[in-house]
C-alpha cells in the first residue's frame, strides 16, 4: 500500500506542470483553460486523532486476534486528489471528474463490539468517475444550468440525508470508519431540473458494493431508482438551486423504488418502495419580519413491501424546531428533536416493522444530524429500533469559529425480549464540539469530547450488565483539508 500511495501523491504534485506550460505551477483548485478545455486539480485530505476509554460502556471491543480492550487509540488519514474537466458546447457545457482515495487506519483500530480496523488496514480506490452535461443558457427562461444530466460513480444527496446520502461503506478494508471519505453511489444516472421555485430530480443509483474486496462484510448491494421534487426559496446571498445550503426554506417529498438487493445482508429490501415528506428552514419567514431566526426541520416516511417473503411495514420520522438569538453575543442556536425509528418486536410473525436506514449519513446540516451521537452513531447501534430526544446548542463566535454541546437520550422503540433485553432504555449521551475554519484556506480542525452512559437495555444486550455499567469517553480531532 505505501507504494501505491506514494506514487498516487507523487502524480498529482507532478501534474499542474504537465499542463502549466511556461508559467508557474498550478495549485491544488487553480484551473487551466486551453481554448474551451477548462481543467482543474482538486485535493481532499484528512486525517483523524481517536482515543476511548471503556468502550463498549466497559465491556470492551473486541480484536480481530480475539483480544478485549477496554481502552482504544488510533488513527484515520486519507488523501484524494483529482482532475475535473469542462468542455463548452454551443449548447451548454460536458464536465467531468475523476478522483481517486488512498487511506489507511493505524493504532487499536475502531470501538465497535468487534472492530474491523484492528487489522492497519490500507486501501486504494477510485472513489468518483462521472461525466455530465449542463445547459448552460439553452433554456433561459429557466435560468443558467436549469438541466443536468450526469452519469457514472458520483456523490448524491437528497436533503439532510435523512434518507439517501453515503454510498460507499468506510470500514474494514476500505478503512477510515470514522472520516469516511468515500460516498459515491456507483452506475448512476440522475437528471436534476434546477429550477425556482421548484425543483426535482429523477435518478437511478446503485450502491458502492464489492464483496470480494470487502469479504463479504460490505453493505447489501443494492439498485433503486426514484423522483425528488423541492419547493424552496434561496437566501439572499445565494443559489438554491443547487445547493442545500442557500435555501432559506423548503418543502420536499421523495419516492423511492429499490428493484435488486442483497436478501442475505437485507431481506427485505428488495422491492421496497419509500416514500417521504419534509420541511427545513426558516419556514415561518413567509409570514413576514420577525420569524427569520425560527426554523423547523422534519421529515415522515414510511417503507412497503408486499412481496412474498419480505413483508416490510416500517415508518421513522423527526420533528426539530430551532431557534437563533441572533441580537445575542455568539447568536447562540438551540434546537430540539424528537426521533423515531421503528423496530419489530414481534420476529415471529411474516411481518418486518423495523426501519431499514438506507443510506442515511452525516449530511450537510454537521454536527447533530443523523450520526446520533459520536459514540452511540459510530460503535454501539444505528438508525432502526430507536427513538431518541436530542437537545442542541451551538455558539458561533466568529466565523471562523462554531462551539456546541449536544445532548442525546436513546432508547429502544421495541426491547429485543427474546434475547433477555426487557427494558428500552439504551442509552444516553453528551458531545461537546468545536469547528475551526483556520486562516489557510481550505483547513478545517473539529475536535469533540463526548462521554456516554448505558441504560439497562443495552446493559442487557451487552449480556455483562455489571462489568459494563461504567462511562464511555470518547475524544477526537480531526484536520480537514479540501482545495
């Protein structure tokens, strides 16, 4: 693996000079025009800082030697540089881009029940490779790239990411369980109509599934298709058209149709069909000054499939108002939200009620979306069978800087009693975070200091309630760099 890593860094510090010419050598993010060729070289970097103390509540994590460790150190880097292209046409421009991540895992590995990153993994892979077409002014009346049509292993987020977000799996050989640097979907087509006030995509996605390499502990390989439409408005200052962030409000439903998937890792996810509704932002502006600092995000929706065999009947939905005191020093944000994710309590039976999370993830709203706590999100459970109360402050000083604390309470949405767990309670947990935009561009460091205890429930899952009724700390930094 060093080998090709080195090798991978050596070519891309050699290529602005390959198309530089005379001048001085490119940076990372600086582009090269010949004629209507633009080109580009782009570099993201990271690296990751992790230490636990009673992990697993006390029990442990166990090694892939068969060792249990209470106390956890490692380490998560990885570099991705790319080339990007964009062609003018008469009528709109091609673009496309190609990025390749090397990233390897050092230390104790993860504090999973069972860590896979105990191994010093290593990979190599090419984590996107797509090729689009945008309008440009061919339709103005609709506005500048209104059509987009793209093809290939591309990232694609619909929302927060409360449903489709991550394609690829980061953990095992793929490493970096917790930076996660690949989230491609692969073989997809998806056609965005970026127009205001509405907006839409129609897509077609498969998820970054390989085996072999990842023998057989990859996601389930899965191929959907569906529709996303959007009703928003964009904030003054910006576009939200295309990006999430510059909407200041909107309303949007997704249908969802998954036609093939792996019935050994998902057995009911084949012929699944979702369908979801949700809000975000300051909604109550519309109703005129004074409303700007109330925001409401929520999302309700529902999973079927009627098919023989893999009968699914799942819901999961959240509710989080939000407030900013803007006129206050820092305009210190404070949010709560409820969440629920349905879980089967009755495996007996020909029907599954618990919620299938797709391919949720992080998403772009950071800290506090849909990795519910940065110990519970990372080694203990996921989005299924669980309802959750989650208070939220954050200050931003400046803005360069933002400070946070969370607070999560977890429980079961239907104790597992057919393996001895009878109580709901989980388990309850407390983040502090800090995000610092440092003065070279494009470095970003986040720390976070969490500590988590277990309710009885897990306690019983666990199956050693008195070795594990201790304190779970977690501490974390990590140094971000994108150009």
């Amino acid at each position: 693996m060093r080998r090709p890593l080195c090798l991978l860094v050596a070519v891309w510090l050699a290529a602005p000079a390959a198309f530089a010419g005379n001048d001085e050598p490119e940076k990372p993010g600086q582009r090269q025009t010949f004629g209507d060729l633009e080109l580009g070289l782009t570099l993201d970097a990271g690296l990751g800082l992790f230490g636990v103390t009673n992990a697993q509540n006390g029990l442990g994590s166990l090694s892939s030697h068969g060792v249990r460790q209470g106390g956890r150190r490692w380490a998560e880097g990885f570099v991705t540089p790319g080339l990007e292209a964009d062609y003018l046409l008469n009528a709109g421009a091609l673009y496309g881009a190609v990025r390749a991540t090397a990233s390897a895992t050092r230390g104790d590995g993860e504090a999973q029940r069972n860590s896979v990153t105990d191994m010093r993994p290593e990979s190599l892979s090419l984590s996107e490779a797509y090729l689009g077409w945008r309008s440009g002014q061919s339709f103005g009346a609709l506005g500048e790239d209104a059509v987009d049509l793209s093809a290939g292993r591309q990232g694609f987020v619909i929302g927060d990411g409360f449903l489709i977000a991550d394609g690829t799996l980061d953990s095992f050989r793929r490493n970096n369980h917790v930076v996660g640097p690949r989230a491609a979907f692969d073989r997809t087509a998806i056609l965005r109509l970026n127009t205001e006030p509405v907006r839409a995509d129609l897509f077609r996605l498969e998820s970054n599934t390989d085996q072999n390499y990842m023998r057989g502990k990859d996601s389930a390989a899965t191929a959907l298709h569906g529709a996303n439409v959007e009703w928003f408005a964009s904030t003054q200052r910006d576009d939200g058209r295309q990006n999430y962030e510059a909407r200041q409000w909107y309303l949007g439903a997704t249908l969802l149709n998954i036609t093939d998937a792996d019935e050994a890792i998902s057995p009911t996810r084949d012929g699944m069909n979702v369908y979801a509704i949700r809000s975000g932002g300051a909604l109550l502006s519309t109703l005129g000054d004074g409303w700007q600092d109330a925001a409401l995000y929520s999302e309700f929706a529902r999973q079927r499939n009627d098919t023989a065999g893999r009968q699914l009947r799942a819901e999961a939905w959240y509710v989080e108002p939000q407030y900013t005191f803007s006129a206050l020093p820092w305009q210190p944000r404070l949010s709560y939200r409820y969440m629920h994710f349905s879980g089967d309590g009755n495996t007996g039976d020909t029907i599954s009620c618990g919620w299938d999370p797709l391919f949720t993830a992080g998403g772009p709203r950071g800290y506090g979306t849909w990795d519910l706590g940065e110990i519970y999100a990372r080694y203990v459970g996921g989005n299924s069978n669980l309802n959750s109360h989650m208070v939220h402050l954050k200050l931003q000083p400046d803005d360069a800087l933002s400070l946070g604390a969370i607070l999560y309470r977890h429980s079961y949405d239907k104790p597992d009693a057919v393996n001895g767990v009878t109580s709901d309670r989980l388990q309850d947990e407390v983040n502090f975070y800090a995000v610092w935009s440092t003065p070279l561009p494009g470095l970003e460091i986040a720390a976070v200091l969490g500590a988590a205890r277990a309710g009885r429930g897990l306690r019983q899952s666990l199956g050693t309630a008195d070795a594990t009724d201790r304190t779970t700390w977690l501490g974390q930094m990590v140094f971000s760099y994108s150009y």
